[in-house]
C-alpha cells in the first residue's frame, strides 16, 4: 500500500474548486477521481484541477484503489451518499452538515463503527493558524480557566447576492444549519463538548423579497424555518456560551467570538476562514493586543480530509471526525427544540475535544 492515500470525490460544484485546489498541497493526498451527476461538470473540474479520472459515482464507489471519498453533494443527500461510501468500504469525509436530521447521522456513525471505517466532516476551518493559535493560547493558560464564550453570526440572509437562496428558508435551513456549524465547532474545538441548552427562536418575517440585482430580482421565498436563534448552553467544563445566529439583522458591532476566561479575554478570529487576528486582554490592559499566529493560514479546505489520511497510515484519531459532526449537528437541533418546549434539554450525544495541531509543521504535513 501506498503511503499517499487516493481520494475520489462525489460532487463538483461551487464549493469543489476550494478542496481540489488545496488537497494537493497535502503530501499525504492523491485526488484519483472526480464523479458527478453532471458528467460534463465532472470532467471540466478533472480537466481543470488536473485530476486524471472523471467518472460515474458507481465507477468511483468500485476502484478498489481510493480509500477515502469526499463527500460534496448537497445537503439532503450527504446521509445518503455517506452510507453507499461505507457499504462500498471506503472511508468518508463529507461536507457540512454532517446529516439534515439526527437519526439519519446517527445511522452513519454506527454503519462506519460496525464496518470499521472512518467518517469526517466540516467545517475544518478550526484546523486553520487563526483558531489554532486560540487552542495553543488557551491550553497555555492565557486566559485562566475558561468561563464564558459568546458567538455571533448575524446578517439579512442571502436573498441579496445567492443566485437560489430558497433552500435557506426551509426546513434544514436558517442560519443556525447554514453557519452554526462553523462556530459550534470552533467552540467546542476550543472550550470542550457541550451538555445542556436552552434557546429562543423566531420568523421576523413570513416572506423574503430577492433583491439579488443579477437573478431573480423581486421573486418572493416563503420562510418555513426560524431565521432568528439565541441559544445559551452549558459545556461540560463548567464554562456557560451563548451564540446568535440571524438572517434578520440589517447591521451590528458585535464580535464573532469571544472567550472569557478567569485571567484574561480572547478575540478569535472569522471561524468560516483559516486565518486570524487572534486578540488578547489581559486585566488592567487598555486595548486588546494582537498575537503573531502559532499555525501556519496557508491552508485550505480540505486540511481534515489530509488529517484522516494521516489518521489512516498513523493509527491515530482524526480531528474533524463524524462524532464531532455529530454533536454540533445534535446542539443545532436542541436549539429549536429548547425553545419549541420552552425548557433546558440535556445533550446525550458526546465527543472528545479534537487534538490541537502541533506547531512548526512543515508545509504539506500534520504530524
């Protein structure tokens, strides 16, 4: 067996050139194939990012050579897709979210323990020098013990500049699904799993208005799904967060996270990038300082799918795993759920928080 790990990909469109650019920067990686309802998209993309195999996902499923499959479809399909990649013996790594409900991820989860197989999922970002520059922060004891986070992702929604923003208004949809996985991930990658929540829900508006000038201009979306979410949860370690997703904020100064720890504060940087700042106050201090990063940010999507290469030939366990996926997925439906019953729910699922990165990796690699 190789020591590079061959990756067939299921999916081509928007958000493929971002993982094919960046997988072969990866020494681990060999991107084998690219597969895609769409043949023709297959084959552009494979001609484009000079992959050498454009072909059908029964094709893909059946070379007996690739040993992991990135996952690119669209969400309603990613459980689907997951499970013929784990009947077919492959490992998978799938974009976010990790499964629409909670029954069909957690059939995946127990399909890949029972076959032995590895499942992962983004958001990897929290893999990038920004918030592993937090994790070496906090794990040094900057900021004392932690003791409150705070996460904020509002803006109008994207009726405004997405070519089809219907999906985002339905069931599945909201902000919470569409970003929440970023910062719950970033969050728990840097504080620890989460055991309770409670939250606040509500649909500002009944209808949304496209104002994209390019597409669409004027179409109305009907909303079935809440666009505005106050969670507040307990982690494990004691620490208590409170996040706000909104798609009906026209504008606002608040930070996108914070962590608030018994001797100091932290800024963390855009948990949907790979980069900083990272921002330190300390008591007494009149301004936050900025912290040069620990982690390289030349790196891209695609990063974890490297680490559960490394995973696979070094027999350790991977960073953006299927459990990890799993628990954010879970606290993106207590949310709704909290608030639809007007009550605290405890969370069953668990997870480990993920190794940091070790520092002073060389280009290319993770251990």
């Amino acid at each position: 067996m190789s020591d590079k790990v061959k990756v067939g990909v299921i999916g081509c469109g928007n958000i493929s050139p971002q993982y094919l650019k960046w997988m072969p920067t990866f020494e681990m990686l060999d991107v084998a194939a690219l597969a895609d309802l769409d043949m023709e998209r297959a084959r552009a993309r494979a001609a484009e990012f000079g992959v050498p195999r454009a072909c059908t996902v029964d094709e893909l499923l059946a070379d007996t050579d690739i040993e992991i499959v990135l996952n690119i479809t669209v969400p309603e399909a990613h459980a689907q897709v997951n499970t013929q990649v784990l009947q077919a013996g492959k490992h998978v790594y799938v974009e976010k979210p990790f499964a629409v409900e909670r029954a069909d991820g957690k059939r995946v989860l127990e399909l890949a323990t029972n076959k032995g197989l590895l499942t992962g999922c983004a958001p990897d970002t929290f893999m990038g020098g920004g918030i592993q520059t937090c994790r070496k922060l906090i794990d040094a004891g900057m900021i004392g013990e932690p003791v409150a986070a705070t996460a904020f992702m509002m803006s109008h929604g994207p009726e405004g500049w997405h070519p089809n923003p219907d999906f985002y208004y339905q069931k599945g949809g909201g902000p919470m699904f569409d970003m929440g996985p970023y910062y719950l991930t970033a969050l728990v990658a840097l504080v620890g799993p989460v055991k309770r929540v409670t939250g606040c829900t509500s649909t500002s508006f009944t209808e949304r208005t496209i104002t994209n000038p390019k597409l669409r201009t004027g179409e109305k979306i009907p909303v079935h799904t809440p666009t505005h979410i106050a969670g507040v949860f307990d982690f494990a370690s004691g620490a208590v967060g409170t996040i706000v997703t909104s798609f009906d904020v026209w504008a606002h100064n608040c930070p996108r996270i914070e962590i608030h720890g018994t001797e100091g504060s932290m800024s963390v940087p855009d948990p949907n990038t790979f980069r900083g700042p990272v921002r330190i106050r300390k008591p007494g201090a009149d301004d936050w300082t900025e912290v040069p990063l620990t982690h390289s940010d030349e790196v891209g999507r695609g990063i974890a799918v490297a680490d559960m290469a490394c995973a696979l030939r070094g027999g350790r366990p991977h960073r953006a795993s299927g459990a990890l996926a799993y628990h954010v997925l879970d606290l993106m439906h207590t949310f709704h759920e909290a608030a639809d019953q007007g009550s605290h729910i405890d969370i069953v699922s668990g997870v480990e928080r993920p190794a940091a990165l070790p520092v002073d990796l060389a280009p290319g690699t993770l251990d």
